[in-house]
C-alpha cells in the first residue's frame, strides 16, 4: 500500500529506480523489496498482537498508534468519562412520553 504518493511521484521513483539499479536488476531488486516490506508488516503485527496479550483486558483494540502517549491518554479518559453517569442529576417531574 503506497500512501501519499499520486501517480506521477510514483513514475519518477520507477525512473529512478531503473536509473540506478538498473533494468536487468530491476525485477530481482523489485521482489527483494517486497519481501523485506512484508517481513516488516508481518514483524509490526506481532508486535502489537504480543503487547496487546501481555498488557490484558482492555486493551484488546488497541492500534500502533494508540501508543502515542498524547492518543492513549486522550483515549482512555475518554472511555473513562462515557462510563461515568453523573449522580446528581436531575430527575424531571413530568415523564416527557405522556405528553
């Protein structure tokens, strides 16, 4: 997945890349590359898989992203607060469905 990038970034990085490492390695080089980027995803998905198992319940959603300090705090209050009914509320007199 190429985030980012339109078409005519991408087919200056292809004319590039042929300019470099050129067109008889293009294909070998081409595959290495996918490989390493999918060892990569593989890798980043276990890890997070692993944290998640190690870190318990509630925590079962958690993403890559939510481990920016400033995100999980943002998070975890929030999921704090919508549990939390305020006590003194109000009690209306008249029940609004028999009007």
């Amino acid at each position: 997945m190429i985030f980012g990038i339109g078409p005519g970034e991408f087919l200056g990085l292809a004319v590039l890349a042929i300019f470099f490492v050129g067109p008889e390695r293009l294909p070998k080089f081409s595959s290495d590359a996918a490989k390493f980027l999918k060892k990569v995803k593989n890798l980043a998905n276990t890890a997070t898989s692993e944290l998640r198992e190690n870190l318990g319940p509630g925590f079962e959603n958690l993403q890559p992203s939510d481990l920016n300090p400033k995100t999980f705090i943002k998070k975890q209050l929030a999921g704090t607060l919508d549990e939390e009914k305020p006590r003194n509320a109000a009690k209306p007199k008249i029940d609004p469905d028999s009007l």
